[in-house]
C-alpha cells in the first residue's frame, strides 16, 4: 500500500473515533446554523449587535492558538487511544496476550 494511502487510512480511523474531532464538529455546525440564520432572517439593523465574533471571548491571538492546538492534540490522543482500543487491539491483542497461562510452566503444578 502506498505511503500516502496508509496516511490517510490513518488520519480518517482517528477522526472516526475522536470524540472531542466529533463535539467540535457540532459546535461548528451549531455557530454556522446561527450566523446562516441570523445573515438571512433577521433585520439589517440586528446583524451589528448579533455578531458571533462579538459573542466570544476577546483573549489574545497567542491565547486562541494555544487553545487550537491543545484541542488538536487531545482529539488526536484521543481519536488514536479509541482506535487502538477498539480495532487494533483486538486484531493482535494486548501486550502480553499472547503468552498461554492456561498451560502449567515445567516444574510447575
């Protein structure tokens, strides 16, 4: 398989199952629904004091990239734990797994 197939295979299963890639996704979506919204169904006079940018919090530009890439690696973290756990492990087991503790060892009872 070629490098960037296995890649993207990769990056696809860590968004599948990334919880935290799938409540931002939501809050997105939510925020367009309102801007969309607010842009097509309300009066022109409402749309200064609506404005979505005025609605977040005004921390400094290094504050935001600090909180975009934490929530980057957490959902990768994440997404990659839940893909191990849920399709990795249980095709070649845990480590250790592959050890028989059914069969006594020699010289044991």
């Amino acid at each position: 398989m070629p490098r960037w197939k296995s890649f993207r295979y990769t990056v696809r299963s860590i968004t599948r199952w990334s919880l935290t890639v799938k409540i931002g996704g939501v809050v997105i979506g939510v925020f367009w629904f309102l801007q969309l919204a607010k842009d097509e169904l309300l009066p022109e006079e409402w749309e200064e004091h609506l404005r979505l940018l005025n609605l977040l919090p005004h921390f400094h530009w290094y504050i935001w990239v600090i909180i975009c890439l934490s929530l980057a690696l957490v959902g990768t973290l994440e997404g990659t734990m839940r893909w191990n756990k849920n399709e990795i492990a249980p095709m070649i087991g845990w480590p250790g797994s592959l050890t028989l503790k059914d069969k006594p060892q020699k010289g044991h009872k």
